[in-house]
C-alpha cells in the first residue's frame, strides 16, 4: 500500500491546513508545466494521489485502518457486514432504491457576508459613499473556479461510471435488497479531480482582500443592513457568490441626538434673552441658521426648525431639528446688577413673591395637556 503521509512529507496526525500547505508545495516544484526533472511527473502524480486521499475525510479514515481507497471500492455496514444498513431496508421498502439520484453537482451557491461599517450622524442626514475593505472568498484566477490544475479536467469515476452512485443486491432476512448509495470512490459526483489545482487545492476559489465603493442612502440608523446582492463568499467549484450585508453603526454626535428622523439638540441662553427674546445663530447639519427666541421662553420650552433633520429613508423629506431651551441663571453679579434686578423686582411687585406650589412630577399626560394649552 503507498505511503501517502511519506508522498507529502507529513506526520500522520497532519492536519487538514499543513497537508494543504505540502501538497501546494510540492506541486508548484513537480508540475510539469514547472520543472522538466526527470521523474517529476510521476512524483506529481503521487502527491496528487496522497493530496486526494488525505484531504478527503472519509477516505483518510480508509486508508488510517488499512484500506487504500485507489485499489477498493468501498465497502458496506450494518447488520454485521452485510452491505446494507436500516435506511438501505426503508428504501427498499419505500421506492428509494428505484430512484437514481445521479451525481451531486460540485458547485455550490457561497454563503453570505455581514460587515460592520461606522458611519458619523452627518453622513447618516445626507448619505455618503465609503470604501469598504473586505476579506472573502472568490474564484479561482488560476482554475477559473473548476479546480483542475490548468491543462487537466476531471475523469469519469471508474467506479460509479459518473452516476455518483453505486447500487448492489444483498439478501436479507426479507429476500433480495437493492441498495442505492452515494459512490465512495468520487463522494457522489460521478467524476474525480486527478490534479487538483495548487493554488486552491481543488476548490475553486481562495480568500483575497478587495475594496468596493458603498453608498450609503441617506437616513440610515444603527442596525440598518444594506444588500449587496453577489458580493458575498463565492461558493466551492465556481458557484455563484452569496450576498454581503453592511451593518450600520451610527457614531454618536457630540450635540445632536437623534430620535426617529427628528435631531434634538440643548441650547443655553442668559436669563434676560430668554425674558426679553432674541435671534442667535445656530449651528446646524445646513450651515448656520437663524433661531429666533420667544419673549418669556422658559426653561424648557422647544423650538422646531422643520426640515432641518434626518433625511427619511423611506419617502420623501425630512424630520425636525427640535431646540430645548435651558435658561441660565446668573450666579455672580455685581453691586450694580443687583441694583437693577432689585428695582426690576420692585416694579413687577415681585420683592417678596409667595411663590406657587406645582406637582412635583405632572407625568406624561400632565405635560402633554399643558403642551396643548399653551399651543
């Protein structure tokens, strides 16, 4: 029996990964398009074999108990050896050894992606466009997916004949069985890859690194997922590629809060604008813009200024940019200011007010209702 462990220059407890890495090195020294070293093709041929049995599990496991899988074609269990197992009995029974399932396809659809993009609020009002570095399988460049070493193809499985499948007729307690299983020799493909490809040791694809160019839609949050319908992992023997999904993770603004589509931001005023009202400049998402503050505004009180929030994902327009007021109290004044608000209180009749008792908490409905009366 050949010495497939000794062919690839590996321990027998290898793993998957470093027989990966012999058998790509050694195929890019002994391929023939490589080197013209007498005896190379037929070295090549041998790691080829060695790589074939010792990357596939069930046939690893084979050979590990003394069965070469080249010079066998596999054989049953169950019911002590004798070629049929409980699922092979149902079948019988139920019509599924009638129905040839041929070969299984060696390409398959990739899985998706997911990637997490941080974005600032500014970006998420208006929208952006960012470059996004992402690490993902994709196709082969040097098999074009088919994972054969360029030159070669794959080759009719001399054991299922390229059904994928092999069928046998054992007796059982219940007469004749026929049996349908998938063909060990080819795992149910009905063809094998002779030389598999060096660069993606037969599967069709490798992991690089790659940018695309994202644009973000105005009015995403935290939590939005934006598709990316093809831009996933590709998927073994140059199947198509699933999808890639980005994450939205909104960084949080220094003076804006958002909620909902509305941005809501404090402003803090001096006690006299806030009596005598005034307009300030405000620094907004659009630039600067006017805020005009009422005559009496109390601590408290909001000023919306439409139009001016978050662009709705959804739709047309955007939500409010909701000011709150938050009236100073001046707490240092001088002989003469304390004059002047002594004769202010004089003249208001406010010298020694008696002050008035409020709930200490009106609840929701409460300032709801007080909200409606001063509309």
């Amino acid at each position: 029996m050949s010495d497939y462990y000794g062919d690839l220059g590996v321990a027998r407890d290898a793993s998957l990964e470093e027989i990966k890495r012999a058998y790509r090195r050694l195929a890019r020294k002994l391929h023939p398009d490589v080197t013209s070293e007498v005896g190379a093709e037929e070295q090549f041929k041998a790691v080829s074999r060695a790589y074939e049995v010792l990357s596939d599990p069930d046939k690893r496991q084979q050979y590990d108990l003394g069965v070469d899988p080249y010079a066998t074609g596999g054989g049953g269990g169950g019911f002590g050896g004798q070629g049929f197992s409980f699922s092979d009995v149902m079948d019988a029974f139920f019509g599924g050894a009638a129905t040839q399932r041929g070969p299984r396809s060696r390409s398959h659809r990739g899985q998706d992606a997911l990637v997490r993009l941080q974005i600032d609020l500014n970006d998420a009002v208006f929208g952006v466009e960012e470059d996004l570095t992402i690490d993902t399988a994709v196709r082969c460049a040097t098999c074009h997916g088919d994972g054969c070493q360029p030159g070669t193809g794959v080759s009719t499985c001399v054991l299922c004949h390229g059904r994928g499948e092999v069928q046998s007729v054992q007796r059982s307690f219940l007469g004749q069985v026929m049996t349908s299983r998938p063909c060990q020799n080819c795992q149910g493909f009905g063809s094998t890859i002779t030389h598999p490809c060096f660069e993606c040791s037969g599967e069709g694809r490798v992991r690089t690194r790659r940018t695309l160019t994202l644009k973000v839609p105005a009015g995403v949050d935290t939590g939005t997922r934006i598709q990316l319908t093809g831009e996933g992992e590709v998927g073994t023997g140059g199947g198509p590629a699933g999808d890639l999904y980005v994450e939205i993770a909104v960084i949080p603004h220094a003076l804006y809060t958002r909620r909902g589509d509305d941005l809501h931001c404090r402003v803090e005023l001096p006690m006299t604008a806030a009596a005598l009202g005034t307009t300030i400049e405000l620094q907004t998402f659009d630039g600067m813009r006017p805020l005009d503050v009422k005559t009496g505004t109390q601590a408290g009180d909001v000023v919306t200024m439409r139009g001016l929030g978050v662009t709705h994902l959804r739709g047309t327009g955007r939500g409010d940019l909701i000011v709150h007021a938050d009236v100073q109290t001046p707490t240092k004044l001088t002989d003469a200011q304390q004059d002047l608000l002594r004769q202010l209180a004089a003249l208001r009749g406010e010298e020694r007010p008696a002050g008035r008792m409020a709930p200490a908490d009106k609840g929701l409905l409460g300032k709801l209702r007080d909200a409606f009366k001063g509309a």
